[in-house]
C-alpha cells in the first residue's frame, strides 16, 4: 500500500493526475457518528414516545427543543470539521493517541448520559420534566470538559492514527 502511495506521488510531482484531498480520519468518523447516531436516537425516542401517546405534542416540542440546544454545537461543530475539510484532513501525524481517546471517550460519555436519560422516559423510569431538567444540566456542566476536548482533537493535526 505505502509502494502505491509513493506512485501516485511521484506521478503526481511528475506532472500526472493530480489526486483528490484525501477524506476525514477514522476517529474523526467515529466521533461524528458517535454525535449523530446518539442525537437521532433521541428524537426517534421523542417520536415514539409521542405516538404512544406517553408524552403530549407540547412535552414532545420541549424534548425536542432541549435536544436540539444540547446537541446543536457540537454535531453542528463536528460535522463541519469532519465533512468540509475544514479540520485536520488526511492521515494525522503519529503521537499522543491519549487525545484521540478522550475525543471519542468524552463523545461516547456524554451521548450515552444524553441517550440513557431519553431512555429512562421511554422505559417510564423517569418523567420528562425530570429529563429535560437532566438534559440541559448535563448540556450546561459537561459542555466545560466535552467543548475544549473536541476542540483540542479537531485542531491539533499531531493527534491521530496513521491510516
């Protein structure tokens, strides 16, 4: 693989086809998912609860609104880095992975807290008052140790795996 790379290179350099940029890195696509997955396990949570008729139309827009305000940040943050390019694109430099694990353990942790509160309302653990309170606590104290460790991932080209 590494003997096919250098050829295209060397073609490249050569005056060949010019290659295409190369796509996100493999955490960089696991982090991501991990945020959107968990967010439309959420709101399919919310729909279902709502055609079981266990949530009104107006606890279902409060679910909703809640999600969508804890969410929106980072799916929004993440997605732009991952799909325009905009973050570290191509293979990262080998170095510290510890970052790369805190990326995707804080994303992992934080979605399944969210996804685990949506659920209890959903096994009638829990009531929606109960979890909306929950959902914007968690959006508002953990967002000071999920912001600054997807930042750190997304803009250090020196954390990551070699493809």
């Amino acid at each position: 693989m590494a003997d096919r790379t250098r050829a295209r290179a060397k073609s490249t350099a050569a005056g060949g086809e010019s290659q295409a940029a190369p796509g996100p890195d493999r955490a960089s696509l696991v982090i991501a998912s991990c945020w959107l997955i968990s967010f439309f396990v959420c709101s399919v949570l919310g729909m279902f609860l709502l055609w079981d008729e266990r949530i009104s139309s107006e606890g279902f827009e409060a679910l909703l609104t809640q999600l969508s305000q804890t969410y929106a940040v980072y799916v929004g943050a993440t997605v732009t880095f991952v799909y325009t390019g905009r973050g570290v694109a191509g293979p990262r430099a080998p170095g510290n992975r510890l970052g790369v694990f805190l990326a995707i353990g804080v994303s992992l942790a934080f979605n399944a807290a969210l996804v685990g509160t949506v659920t209890g309302v959903a096994v009638g653990a829990a009531k929606l008052q109960d979890a909306l309170a929950q959902i914007a606590f968690l959006g508002q104290y953990l967002s000071w140790l999920v912001a600054p460790v997807l930042g750190y991932y997304f803009a250090n080209p020196n954390l990551g795996e070699q493809r």
